[in-house]
C-alpha cells in the first residue's frame, strides 16, 4: 500500500486515511522527505566518512579487499547481519505537521485547549482563595539541588567515556584480555560498578525525590548506551579479529560465524544465499565467509567500516543522539531546522510547568487528604472504600499527566536531540493509542527502550534460553529498572514498581484468551485504567 507518491517537482500527493489495520511496512507511511519537512539527501554522510570509496591497491590483503567490496554493495545488498541491527530509516513523528497522521492532529490541539482552560480555572480558583495566581510549593521541590545536579550529571556522563579506551585495550591488548576471553567480564565488572556508584549518589548527598528521579532516568539511559557501544564493538571487534586471521586460512576454522537468533519475521525476509552448501567448493566457502564477515563490519548505509567509528567524535555524537541502540551510522536529515529546536525545547518548560501545576492541584492534595483519612480507620471496609474513592478522584489527573510525560519525552526531549544532531529518524513512539494488548502497547509507546530490550535481552537470551525464558527474562529486567525508579521516590524498596511490570505478563495471558481476544475498545479501557491504578500505588507508596 503506498501512501506517499512523489512528483517531479519534489512535491508529494499524501493519501489522508484512517488507518483501521496496521500496515505491512509502517516505514512507508511514516517516511516523509518533502520540502517541509525532513529532508534526507542520500548521500548525506554520518560525519564519520566523507561517503566516498578510497581505491584499494591490487595487492591488498583479501581481508582488505573484502571490507571494500563490503562497502559498496552494503547499501544494494540488504543482508541479514549476524547481530542484531535496528532498522533506522528517516521517518518523522506522528504529530509533526508533515505526518501521515496529520489528521489525527485536532485531538491533538483539542487536548492543548483543554490544558489551557485548566490553567486558567485553577489560576481563577488559586487568586479567590490566596491572591496569587498559582501555588509554589512544588517550584521549591523542583529547584532544589539543581546545581549538584548539574555537576553530577556532567561528571556521569563523562565517566562513561572509559568505555573508549576500554575498548582499545580489548582490541589491541593481549589475548587474556581479548572481548571473548577477559574483556567482556571486565566490562561487566566496570557497568556493575558505574551503576552501583550513581545509584548511591543522590542518596549519599540526600538530594530531594525530584532529583534524584532525573539524575536516575538519565543515568538508566546512560546505562543502556554505555552497554549498546561496549558489547556492540566487542563483537565487531571479534569478527574483525577472525576476517584478518582468514588472510592465513592454513588450519583456521572455516565455520559459519555464529549467528544471534532471529524473529519469525526477520528470518522470512532474509536471504538463503548466506547458507553455506556442503557442496561448494572450499575456496567458495573462504570466498563467502569473508564477504560475511566484512559486511558484519560495515555499516548498512556502506560509508563506516569497523574500526574507523572508534573516535571521541563518534561517541561523543552517539551520547547526543536519541537513541539507546549503537550502530556505526545513522541516516540523517541535510540541515538543523532552528526554529523547530526552539519551539521543541519551550514545549518541554512548558509541559513540565503543566505537569507541576497538575500535581500542585489535582494529585497531591488528594494523596496527602487520603492518607490522613486511612490512618483514621481501622476496618477492611472502610479502608477499601477511601482507596477507591481516592482512585476515582485522580484518573482523570493521572491520565493527563501520562500524556504529558508521554509528549514532553517523546515528542519535545528526543526531537529537539534529534534535530540538533540531525538523527533522520524520529520513530521514537508508535500508535500505542490504538494497541490491541498490553504487550503491543508496551512495544509501541517507547520504541528506543523496547529495542534495546529486544536487540541486548531478548535476542541474547535466546541464545542460550528457550523463547518463554527469554521473554521472561526481558520483562525481569524491565521490572528491575521501573523498581529502580520508584526506591529513588520512595527511598525504599516496597516492590510497587516491580509487581506493576510483572503483572504484565499474566494481563497478557487475559488479554489474548478467547474471552477477551478482538475486543478492541475493551482492551484499550483496561489497559488505561490498570496503568492509572498502578500509578496511584506507586504515589501511595511515598506516605
């Protein structure tokens, strides 16, 4: 189904539609390269290579040889790649004025109105009873210890540039500390480390919850970067060992490089000619493994070849950009649009003073009048009914500030990133608005994350793991992060986090039995209404 048919003069004819099943290649949709929007020129390099192929002397090693014949035909040839690659195409989001979903945007400035005349009731409301337009208890909360924040976070994110030269002296070290033998156990140490030291941090300084929750969300996301460059390059850096050790082919191994499971899907459109025949000759065979190996190392657009991204540039660009997942090149736009930066970063102060606002007069007042009254009963009853009254009376407030965090991350955070690193693809959400089950919700509303989950978790779980234990796995260490969070609210571990996630599994279960199976609009109420609940618990667990 094509949605977007392009003319001689640049423009495009955008097909406006309801999109009532999903689409078999969502990035047909979603890829825009009009005048107006993102335009991503195909030669634009990554800022790594200047894009063009430098001639290789006749008498080069086959090694060599082979990663230059790499380079050209990576972007003809759409290989599978041993590890697992994320597919990065230059796609816009769906509330950018030049989406597909375009049409979705009236719900979209419909939701702004409301938020306004929110503002101005409570304002009214706040003048009546104090004279001032608003309440500034929260301001307080927020502003405190923003400046060792800062230098906190600055020195965090230079701590993870150790990864680097840790990098090379796997690469270029002695063979006990080679990625296989030693230096992904010493990586591991260093990640388990860094982790433990910034956890502690904001506790040992005794920052207020609201810091240490930035200081914690950045570092998690740190995290995952961190471990994407560390064991990415690790294997790149095992493959490239074993191409140059091919030069010398006498008694090496001439087996298939092992490959990282693959999803049904990704399987079927890959192509056969990586098997190798029992019946093709033994030069075919040293022939075919080393344009597979070489390819591994290459980039997809072809114009980075492994070692060349091991650079401060590279890595310094790869922390900028929005994304959790490394690869040696992403594609980009041909400019920065500024004014779309500024109008992104004021939505951010704008919707964090929104969701300030929304907690000043409609969460917390209600939290703190609930806990006061369940200390003042004492039977099941009477309890049961404060917490459902208590509930009913925040969903509305819960579902309006989910949204709010939802656009100021998504939408505001990592696209103004991704304009000012010019990262040309903003699929950093799907449609979860109309997911089916919890499971499809949880892949679409936070695509960078669920990637990871899937490229570093899932897909290295199943190599040693059945497919049920790597998905338990992957939701184990999802729960893991979300407790993580919620101990740095609550400075204490009650498990709130951790059973709301893990109580995704068997809603999932619910969810796809022949019971509730198809019901579309009911699926999409309960998953609203659980996340409101599990929401409430979490607050609850600061009293």
């Amino acid at each position: 189904m094509v949605a977007t048919r392009s003319h001689a003069n640049g423009d495009a004819d955008h097909v406006l539609r309801p999109r009532p099943v999903k689409p078999v290649n969502p990035s047909v949709l979603r890829t825009q390269q009009s005048n107006d929007g993102l335009q991503v020129p195909s030669d634009t390099p990554s800022g790594v290579s200047s894009g063009r192929s430098t001639p290789v002397p006749p008498d080069a090693p086959p090694s060599t040889q082979s990663l230059s014949s790499a380079r050209k035909h990576a972007r003809a040839q759409a290989k599978h790649r041993y590890f697992h690659r994320i597919n990065y195409v230059p796609r816009v989001s769906h509330f950018d004025p030049t989406s597909e979903y375009r049409d979705f945007r009236g719900f979209f400035v419909l939701f702004w109105l409301g938020l306004g005349l929110l503002v101005f009731t409570s304002a009214l409301r706040n003048i009546k009873e104090t004279g001032y337009p608003l309440k500034f208890n929260q301001w307080r909360l927020l502003l405190a210890n923003v400046v060792q924040m800062g230098i906190s976070d600055g020195l965090m994110v230079l701590s993870t540039g150790l990864c680097l030269p840790l990098h090379n002296l796997y690469r270029n070290g002695p063979k006990l500390l080679w990625w296989r033998n030693g230096g992904i156990v010493i990586q591991s140490l260093f990640q388990a480390a860094w982790l433990a030291l910034w956890v502690k941090w904001p506790f040992f300084l005794g920052w207020t919850w609201t810091a240490q929750v930035f200081l914690i969300l950045h570092m998690l996301t740190l995290f995952m970067k961190m471990h994407s460059y560390a064991f990415y390059n690790g294997h790149l850096c095992e493959t490239e060992r074993r191409l140059r050790s091919l030069d010398e082919p006498e008694n090496k191994s001439m087996a298939a490089a092992v490959r990282y499971p693959t999803s049904p899907t990704r399987a079927s459109g890959s192509s056969d000619g990586n098997v190798f025949d029992e019946k093709i000759e033994e030069s075919e065979k040293l022939s075919q493994l080393r344009n597979d190996l070489a390819t591994e190392l290459t980039s997809v657009l072809g114009r980075v070849t492994y070692p060349q991204n091991l650079t401060v540039w590279n890595y310094c660009d790869y922390l900028c950009c929005p994304t959790v997942c490394y690869e040696l090149e992403y594609p980009r736009t041909e400019h920065r649009r500024w004014l779309e930066i500024f109008w992104k970063s004021s939505a951010i102060f704008g919707c964090i003073f929104l969701l300030t606002l929304l907690s000043e007069e409609f969460i917390v007042p209600v939290l703190n009048e609930g806990a006061i009254r369940l200390q003042q009963v004492h039977t099941a009853s009477d309890k049961g009914l404060i917490m459902a009254e208590t509930i009913s009376l925040m969903l509305p407030a819960f579902m309006v500030a989910f949204l709010l965090v939802f656009l100021v991350i998504f939408e505001y955070i990592l696209g103004a990133f991704a304009e000012i690193t010019c990262f040309a693809d903003r699929h950093f959400y799907s449609d979860w608005w109309n997911s089916s089950d919890w499971l499809e919700f949880s892949r679409e509303w936070n695509i960078p994350v669920h990637h990871f989950l899937r490229r570093h978790v899932y897909f290295s779980s199943r190599t040693y793991f059945s497919n049920s234990i790597a998905m338990l796995i992957t939701f184990l260490v999802s729960a893991l992060g979300h407790e993580l969070i919620m101990g740095c609210i609550t400075k204490k571990l009650r498990g709130y986090g951790f059973i709301a996630m893990m109580l995704q599994l068997p809603i999932v279960a619910i969810q796809r039995s022949k019971l509730v199976r198809g019901r579309w609009v009911f699926n999409n109420y309960r998953e609203f209404e659980i996340e409101a609940i599990f929401s409430w618990a979490r607050c609850q667990a600061r009293n």
